[in-house]
C-alpha cells in the first residue's frame, strides 16, 4: 500500500484517509485546524466533520503541510477549490518525482477559470515529474465510511496512474472505475455543484419531483455543452462523473449545494446560509467561474445565469425559476437532427 498524504481534514478528505487505511496504509491527514489535529490524534476521530466514524490508528494528523506529504506516494487534495494554488506553493519544495498527484477537490479555481489540473500544472509545472489522477463521482463522505455501496471514478492521461489509484483506494464497499477523459471528470463534478443550487431553489420553493427531474435533465445538457467544448468526451458526462454526481448533489438530502439553493428559497441571505455552515459549498464559487468560462466559449447556459443571478445579483429565486419557464420554446436537442 502506497504512503499517503490527504490534504484537507473535512468530511470527505478524512473519509478518503479513512478507506486508505483501511486498505492498509499508513495516512497522514493534514489539517490548518489544531483542535482537528489534536481530536484525530488523541481520540481517532474527527470530532468536527465525522464525529460518529472512528479512525483506525494508522491515520496520523498535523498541521505541518511539509511534514504531512513527506515521503508520501499519493497526495489526495481534498481542500476548496480556491486553496489549492496556495497549498501547491507551500509544498511544492517536499514533493518529490514520481508522485502521483489525486485531486478529489470538485471545483474550478474562482478567478482563473482553471480545472484542478491546470492549476497543478501551472505551480509544479516541470519541477518533477508527477502523476494526476483526478477522483470524482456520486460519493457522500458519510455513507462511504458507514460501508454504503459507492462507484466513483479515477481519471488521468495516463492509464497507469489511474489504474494504480483505481488498486490502493478500492476497498470493500468502495468501487473505483477508469477512464481517460480527465476533462470531462473534473468538469461534471464541478458544474453539476452550480445545477445542485438550482435544484435545491426548486424544492425549497415547494415544487416537486417533476420540477426537479426537468431541472437534473437541462441541467445535464448544459453541463454536456459546456464540457464538450472544452474536448471531454460525452460518455462521461452521461456516467458516474456527470449524470451519476449530478443526481446525487440534485437529490441527495447530505448535498451542501442542494442546501444552499434551498435555504436561498427561504429568503436567506448567501452570507446567512455560508455563516451557518461547517464546510463550504463548492458551487457558490464555481458559479462564477462557470459563467466567466461560458462567456469565453460563447456557449448558453441558462440554468447558471439565473443561478449567478441570485446569487450576486439579488434575484428572487422564485422569479429566477419563472424566467427559466418563460424561455424561448426550441427543440429539446437544439442545434441537432431531431428523429
């Protein structure tokens, strides 16, 4: 079992140093937050994301991000989305070649507009070499770790790293799959984040499973039109990494997006709902990035528009939901022979 270093102590980075372990390797959970640290060391817990999971004892936690990735094989980033630059230029100087590099982040960084990837790319660049692998999929942190049956997906340019990913994580209840398409990975579980919003405006506003079925639908189109465009491949937008995470974050009652989009339904402000909440809602950023992007790329994407106009413009989401009703009627596959 490779060495293992997870960046991030939140609920998903410590259910993924929870598998690793129990798979048999040795974790090192790194976290900025002391009383995390000192919970997971002295009591094997993270008394603060999963409090009624125990940690086995080969997971060891600090806050010293040189001292966590230290001979380490794999590092699972697992921080917010806009952490990662900064994290990547504090450790850069301790990683070393041939590590392989596993992004569970779901996000694009907020003022550039890049995927997980391209940010490591730009601040390791050809230090060393390194592998990629990005994970992502229809996973929620606590069922995974309660031994729930989960399918989630290990991309990369290079079958090798991904197929070595796919070996050490797999374990028990947890299936990994492969693909190539590490474009249409990280774009599905970063724009299906921007969708879960939406459909959580939906069912706070009190519509129902129709609503909420036709939102998940043209949510993935317009997630497919965006990703095609930037060269993924449409197979993984209609698997586990589209489709399969879409559903949950939409659906799922554990989704922060979901949670947000139903909590601004009530009336609540963003800065309301984000103070109450122990972990960041990915979407909230990735929004703007998403639109920032669809604007270079001339692609329409309604649902994010009227998503980016509650919230930073003030919209009502009941009139936001109106406005998307009210569009223009069209073919359901525009652009594309029908029959």
């Amino acid at each position: 079992m490779k060495r293992t270093a997870v960046i991030g102590a939140g609920t998903w980075g410590t259910a993924l140093g929870i598998i690793a372990a129990r798979a048999g390797g040795q974790v090192r959970l790194w976290s900025r937050n002391e009383a995390v640290v000192d919970s997971v060391n002295r009591q094997h817990v993270n008394s603060l994301y999963l409090a009624n999971s125990p940690l086995p004892e080969t997971i060891w936690a600090t806050t010293d991000l040189a001292a966590a990735v230290d001979s380490a094989e794999l590092v699972l980033l697992a921080a917010p989305s806009h952490a990662i630059r900064a994290l990547l230029s504090r450790m850069v100087s301790s990683l070393h070649s041939g590590i392989v590099i596993v992004s569970a982040t779901k996000g694009i960084e907020m003022d550039t507009g890049l995927r997980v990837s391209q940010v490591v790319h730009e601040v390791i660049g050809n230090a060393f070499a390194y592998g990629f692998v990005c994970l992502s999929g229809p996973s929620f942190a606590k069922e995974v770790v309660k031994g729930h049956p989960t399918a989630i997906v290990a991309a990369s340019v290079s079958e090798g790293d991904a197929q070595m990913v796919q070996t050490e994580l797999t374990f028990e209840n947890l299936r990994i799959y492969v693909n190539d398409d590490l474009v249409g990975t990280e774009l599905g579980g970063s724009l299906k984040n921007v969708m879960a919003i939406a459909a959580g405006m939906v069912a706070g506003l009190g519509f129902g499973s129709n609503s909420v079925a036709a939102l998940v639908t043209r949510g993935l189109a317009e997630m497919t039109r965006l990703a095609l465009l930037e060269g993924a491949k449409l197979e993984t937008l209609m698997g586990l990494a589209g489709l399969g995470d879409l559903v949950l974050t939409c659906t799922g009652l554990l989704s922060r997006n979901r949670f947000v989009g139903q909590e601004l339904a009530k009336n609540r402000s963003l800065d309301e709902i984000s103070a109450g909440m122990k972990e960041i809602a990915e979407g909230v950023k990735t929004t703007q990035a998403v639109k920032r992007l669809a604007s270079r790329l001339k692609v329409e994407m309604p649902i994010t528009d009227e998503v980016y106009a509650v919230l930073y413009e003030g919209k009502r989401p009941r009139d936001a939901v109106s406005e998307l009703m009210m569009r223009p009627l069209r073919s359901e596959f525009e652009g594309r022979r029908v029959g």
